[in-house]
C-alpha cells in the first residue's frame, strides 16, 4: 500500500479545501455533496450526533448562519493506497473565543471523494 501518493494526496487535499470553503460561507449545497449519501454515514458534532445523510442534511439546513467561523492552525491529511485518506485539523474559532478539532475519513466512492464520517469537538472555551 501506498502511503501519501501524491496524486492521491493532492486530490483529497482539494477535496478538503472545497469543503472547508463551503463551510466557511455555508453552502449547504456543496456542503450536502461532499459527504457520502448514505444511511452509514455519520457525523459527530460538538452537541449532535448525525447518522445517515437524512440526519445531517437536516442538521445543516436548521442551523442558523451556519458553522461559526475557524482558522485552521495544523493540518494532517493522510491517504492509504488510492480511495481511502483521513484529514484531521485543529483550530481556533473566530475571535479566539474557543480551540477544536476535526477529523474526518474520505473514501472515493465512484462519484468522487466523499466524506463517511467526521468527528468536530471543541477543546476549551476562552473567558
């Protein structure tokens, strides 16, 4: 297997940066199509626990104004072989007011990259 195929390593990372962006400005849209459709998959949130594509499509439309705005400080995206990478990151939220991670699996699915589970989790608040 080949770790960290560049090709490989490349495509997932502009997979990532689209979603990351479509989170920043709340394009459900994008959003929606990044993630695998699918009963299985699933996403932990810092309150919410998703299961299937029903559940987390549902999530996003009822959240107001979207995801609160980030800068990422570290970033790890990592491909085994061809169709499978994990992307993880920390970050700090707009105006310094709390730290978190995120992690997430992407597998190639035949209509691309797509995400099969995440994982968002806040570290600590700031007073």
């Amino acid at each position: 297997m080949i770790i960290d195929d560049p090709a490989t390593l490349a495509e997932v990372t502009a997979a990532f940066h689209a979603y990351e962006a479509a989170l920043m400005a709340n394009d459900i849209v994008v959003l929606d199509g990044l993630f695998w459709e699918s009963p299985l998959a699933l996403r932990y949130g810092v309150g919410e626990r998703l299961y299937g594509t029903a559940e987390i499509q549902a999530f996003r439309k009822a959240r107001p104004g979207g995801s609160p705005q980030r800068r990422i400080v570290r970033k790890s995206i990592t491909t085994f072989g061809k169709d499978f990478a994990t992307a993880n990151i920390e970050f700090i939220r707009e105006g310094g007011v709390a730290t978190g991670r995120q992690s997430q699996c992407w597998v190639r699915l035949p209509e691309g990259w797509r995400i099969t589970a995440a994982h968002i989790s806040v570290q600590r608040e700031f007073s």
